[in-house]
C-alpha cells in the first residue's frame, strides 16, 4: 500500500489494521457536522458526529502500531472502551472489541479468517445490546459481514474485497431510510450507520492510494460552522440522561449487572468484558444508576448527557448566545430547563470513584453516602479536555457563551475554564467566550445565572449583558447558618481543636464571602434561633442600605429550617424568595447537613 500502486493484499497485520484504521476515522471526523445534522434515532439529540469524533480520536491516539496484529486490536479495543461516548461510538467499540476477541494470539490473518472475525464480532456486538433495532449501524454492519463471508469464495485480495463489499454496505445504508419510520418521515439515512459507511470508504481509499502523509489528522479538529438547517422534529423524550460508566473488575456476571440496572431506563449497551466494559444507557435517574454499579465494579469514569437540552437546542433554541454554569450555583432545574441554561459539573471522589455534582450524584443521596465513606470525600474542578468538549459542543450550536463560575479563591474552576476558552478560541475566530468570576458561590452565584438569562431574553446586545453582570458581582451576598462543625472539620476547613471548642460552646458561626470571593466567618451565636436573629438583622441592614432585588434560600437537608426562613425573610422584605433549593453536594461537604442560607442581590 504505497505510492498510489494498486496492489493485491492477501494478510492483515498489526501496521495494515492501524493505517487503514486511520484513514477511516479521518472520514468519518471529517464529516463531523452532517453526522449531527441527521442524527435522528435514537434520539434527536444532534451527537453523533460529535460522539464518534471523541470515540475514534482516542483510539486513534492511543493504538499501538505493531507488526502483530493482536497486540494493535488489544491497544484498540481498550482504548475504544476508554474513550467511546453514545450510542454508535459504544456500537463501535464493542465491534473492535469483538474483532480483538476472534484474531487473539494472531499476528496477521488471511481474508477467510478475517470474514469470521468480522463475523463473530458483528454477533458479539449484538449480544452487548439489550434491544437491538435494525435499520441501524447494527444491521449495515451484519449485512457488510454478510458480503466479506461471501466474497471470500471468490477472492483472496483483501483490497478486492473490501472495495465490493463496501458496495453492499451502502446497499444496506440506503435501505435504512425506509425501515425506521423516523428515518423515513425525515427523508435520511441511519446517521450511527452512515458513519460506519464512510469509516468504510476511508479504509478503501486509503487501499487505492497508500499515502501515509494523507493520514495526519490535527489534534483538534476545527468546529463546523453553525448548522443552519435542523431535519426531523422534536420527539418525547421518556428518559433524559445518556448515561455511561466506564469499569473495571466487575464481580458479576455481565449479564447479571444488566438485570440489575435494566428497570433504570432504555437504550442499554454493554461492551468489553469483566476486566474492562463500558456501560451506555438512557435514565432518568443517573445517581440511582452509579450507586448500583459501585456495588459490582470500579467506577473509572463516568458521564450523563441531558439529551432533552440537546433537543431543545436543536428545534427551539431561544438564543444564539449560550449560558454555561458550574454546578456549584444553586438554582431551580426548572428554571434552567426554561432558560436552556448548560451545566458544567464539577467532580467529588468518594472512596475512589469520581461523581459529577449535581448529575451522577445528587443532594438527595450524598448525606447517606457522606456518612458511610470511610474517607471524606475531596472535590476538583473539571479538568481542560473535558471543558474543552463542553465549549466545542456550544461553539457548534451558539455564537457567543457566557460562563459564570463559583469564585476563583474557592476553586480552579474559573482558571480552567479560561484556558479550555483561550483553547477553543484560537480555532475559531468568530466565536466570542467570556468567563465571569462570580466571586460568590451556591445560591448568590444563582442569583447571577438567573440575572444572566433574564438579560437574554432582553436582546441586548453581548458586551452589554457581560458589563452588566460584572457591574452587579458586588451587589451579590451569601449568609450560611452552619449547624455542625463536624463536615468542616473533615474537610479541613477547620482545625479538629476549634471545633472541638465550638462543640463544647455549641458556636452556630454564620459565614460569608468577601469581596475578593473569599470564605470568612462572618458572625456567631450560640444557637439556630440566634443565628435566624442575626440573620434577620444582616438582611434590614441591606434593606436599608439600597433595598434588596432579589434573594433565594438554600439548604443542606433542612428543609423545615429553610421555609421558616423563606417565609419569614418574604414577609421581612416584602418580596417572595425567587427560590428555595437543596445546595449542591460540593457545598454540602462543608457547610454540612443542617446548613441553611441566604442569599441577596441588591438593587444596583
């Protein structure tokens, strides 16, 4: 396969399966942006190019190219497990996985045992999915096997074979539009299999023509120009999160750790073994999810998609400037469904395995997992690469996006986003990112978001709405009533001898931020009720002061505590609360179980 010579190819090993790999994941990235556009099944969501780009690239750059032809399918397929998103991508790692389990201890094969393998890992790819669908990847990929099997009686080329047997995959591909109705309703093919196609097509292309230098993929790959044109239509969504675990050392059988998740939602997808799998499924309940596969497995990573906010963007977008917030701001679900707000969630590790606030674990459960950890658990903020894939997917669908994240002296949140934004800037000139420092946290760093998508809905122009919520971030104030000094003692935010002292007082301390964004200890009592009082007393000041616009209470499992407080703040001030919320798990490690806050924007 070089110079552009046709040559007859009667074994694959290691070096040809990487280069022909190449070339077909340079095809399939390159087409990226018409892969999302008619992405329709099984959800509307506008990924797949997306899901595939990420899936192919790790494997891409982390395949090993070797002579054998085992020792590269064993490099593919765990990085294929490793970084396979969404439904095709997880169909695409189970297929090289499948390939990897039929060539094992080969270092090169002849066509005939390259049409079983292909086979073999098109059933083993079948078997990953609960409720297979043809008129899918599935199907072109069971008929493509259906052509290798036969052609192999006629021929002994590989590059013969592959050419004629991508004839019957498009067949196959075409035939998609009239067996799902979806498909036929919108007038396009399979998007998960019209990838699969064009995977096809690159590994053809590069059998023709052989030029290695044709192979150099950058990095990162530019993003595609706003999709002008939306197909299909807005369907019912029964369950919300694309959800996926990738594990490691389960304990029971595959089949079994189905079973057990099976009630939890549709769309499930299992690939790889016991040693390494990949877990996909669509729930909505992706706490309920990752509390169940911690008991069998190791958690390595894990992700939940909002598939109804990808919908949502794709049929109704209210705007073309995009609002991102990490999950330490406290506000409504409802409000952020509204405002179509996106959520960057940061990440707590309990035990050794890793959660995204606010999305694989929630308020509702962390308390009960908090108690029974056997070390108390640490946060970090979302790490370049992953912001990166958040600002690229808004970058396709937005022109512009505000972030507003927690106060950059309480985590690095802020700094990464920047350099994940300065990142995906550099590719792309027209595209406009703007990161606010919040310099407050949970519901006062809601009241922001929500000031945020309320100066959307006025079209003023970008710089103007950017101006504004700088101008108001000294407007914004957070008042904590802690409880119990235990969480913050465990946390380290304070010494075990000052709460040992606080104990043995019962110090109830009230803490603020300052201006900086920094943490202080704001006042103190020596009891619930006479922190309320101070409380009511801060909040008069700041009435009499400039008047209040807006305040919202939040809570760490006190909701009895947190509507005494609502409605007698309302009353005091003479506005409803725009909001009463648990606070985020991250906040609730260290406020801790009992905590309640205000939290205030004065008129400007």
């Amino acid at each position: 396969m070089s110079g552009g010579i046709e040559l007859k190819i009667t074994y694959l090993d290691g070096k040809r399966l990487y280069y022909a790999f190449l070339s077909g994941a340079k095809e399939v990235i390159a087409n990226k942006k018409e892969l999302n556009r008619i992405n329709l099944f099984p959800v509307a969501d506008g990924d797949t190019g997306s899901n595939l780009t990420r899936t192919l690239s790790v494997v891409k750059s982390e395949a090993v190219k070797d002579n054998s032809l085992t020792i590269t399918l064993n490099s593919m397929g765990e990085a294929a497990l490793k970084g396979a998103i969404g439904n095709s991508g997880i169909i695409f790692a189970q297929f090289i996985n499948g390939l990897k389990i039929n060539v094992e201890h080969n270092d090169s094969i002849n066509v005939n045992k390259f049409a079983q393998a292909v086979e073999n890992a098109v059933n083993y790819t079948y078997q990953g999915i609960n409720n297979p669908v043809e008129g899918t990847i599935l199907t072109v990929m069971k008929d493509w096997a259906l052509s290798i099997k036969k052609l192999t009686g006629k021929s002994n080329d590989f590059a013969e074979i592959m050419e004629k047997s991508l004839e019957s995959a498009c067949a196959s591909l075409k035939r998609t539009k009239d067996q799902l109705e979806v498909l036929r309703e919108a007038d396009v093919v399979d998007s998960g299999a019209q990838a699969f196609v064009i995977f096809l097509e690159g590994i053809v292309k590069f059998i023709k023509k052989g030029n290695l230098k044709d192979l150099k993929v950058q990095n990162t790959v530019k993003i595609d120009s706003l999709v002008e044109e939306s197909i299909g239509k807005e369907e019912k969504i029964d369950f919300r999160y694309c959800t996926e675990a990738y594990l490691e050392n389960l304990s029971i059988e595959m089949s079994e750790l189905k079973d057990e998740i099976s009630d939890l939602g549709d769309s499930m997808i299992a690939a790889g073994d016991k040693d390494k799998l990949r877990i996909h499924i669509h729930t909505n309940n992706p706490p309920e999810l990752f509390i169940r596969l911690n008991k069998y497995a190791e958690i390595l990573d894990q992700k939940a998609d909002d598939m109804l906010l990808q919908q949502a963007v794709k049929y109704r977008k209210k705007s073309n400037t995009a609002i991102l917030c990490d999950s330490i701001a406290d506000f409504p679900a409802e409000f952020r469904d509204k405002h179509q707000i996106h959520l960057l969630p940061l990440n707590i590790l309990v035990d050794g395995t890793n959660y995204l606030d606010k999305v694989t674990i929630d308020s509702q459960n962390f308390f009960e997992i908090l108690d029974k950890a056997e070390e108390f658990p640490s946060s970090a903020q979302p790490a370049v690469k992953k912001i990166e894939d958040k600002l690229n997917y808004l970058a396709e669908n937005y022109e512009s996006i505000i972030a507003i994240t927690v106060s950059s002296k309480m985590s690095g949140t802020y700094d990464n986003l920047k350099k994940a934004a300065e990142n995906v800037l550099a590719e792309n000139e027209d595209l406009k990112i703007e990161v606010i420092d919040s310099k407050t946290n949970s519901g006062a760093e809601g009241l922001l978001v929500m000031e945020a998508a309320e100066q959307l809905e006025t079209e003023k122009e970008f710089s103007e709405i950017v101006d504004y919520l700088r101008s108001i971030r000294e407007n914004l104030y957070i008042y904590v009533s802690v409880s119990d000094f235990k969480y913050m003692v465990r946390g380290g935010r304070v010494s075990p001898l000052k709460g040992k002292l606080a104990g043995f007082f019962n110090l109830k301390p009230i803490i603020s931020i300052d201006e900086e964004g920094k943490g202080i200890a704001f006042a103190t009592a020596f009891s619930k009720k006479g922190n309320y009082k101070k409380i009511n007393s801060i909040l008069k000041k700041h009435q009499q002061a400039g008047g209040i616009k807006r305040f919202a209470v939040v809570h760490g499992d006190d909701l009895v505590r947190a509507k005494r407080y609502k409605n007698s703040f309302s009353e005091l001030l003479n506005i409803e609360a725009d909001f009463l919320e648990a606070i985020s798990p991250i906040v609730a490690m260290n406020a801790g179980r009992g905590s309640t806050a205000v939290a205030l924007m004065e008129e400007n």
